[in-house]
C-alpha cells in the first residue's frame, strides 16, 4: 500500500482496494515500451547483453542496433525469399508449414 500511496500521492490509509491499470504508473512507461522493444526485437540472443546493460547505452546507440538488427532480418528475409522462389518444393514446403501454425 505504500508504493502506492507515494507513487500517486495519496494517504489511503487502510481504505485501500487495488490499483487499477490507468492509475499503475508503470503501465505504458517508457520503461515498460523499452522492454517490450528489447524483448519483440531478441536484442539479448543478438548482442549478448542484458536489459539493463542495453538500456544504459546512449540513445544513438539504442538506435543504431535496433536500425543494423532491422537491416539484418531484411537481408536475411529477402535471401529466403530469394532460395524459396527459385525451388517449387520449398515453395510447397513453405505453405504447408504455414497450414499448420
């Protein structure tokens, strides 16, 4: 209850029920958005980094590994895209794993 109290400015006291998600100051913070970035993104499998040691880097450089890891995935994606074209059982392969999933 505490936490609470100081994270809003309340005295609630004993009266207190929950904290609901709009009055979570966590919820949707920057924080929150970095770690949902760093997850969507595997920066850890990329950079063998923790959170933390990619959180405490400089903007700019937050934004040029996110910008050379989306690079890379294109790359990647496009050279798949490349052999797949090229081979009709892969093709057929494609489709029937995308069937299943």
């Amino acid at each position: 209850m505490g936490a609470y109290d100081l994270s809003v400015g309340l005295d609630t006291g004993t009266r207190h029920v929950g904290l609901s998600d709009f009055e979570n100051p966590e919820y949707g913070s920057l924080y929150e958005i970095w770690m949902e970035v760093y997850l969507r993104e595997q920066i850890g499998e990329h950079f063998r980094m923790t959170f933390d040691e990619w959180l405490n880097r400089p903007r700019w450089e937050i934004m040029m590994m996110l910008r050379v890891l989306n690079r890379r995935k294109a790359a990647i994606k496009k050279v798949m895209n490349d052999v797949t074209a090229g081979d009709p059982e892969l093709q057929g392969l494609e489709k029937e794993l995308k069937l299943k999933n």
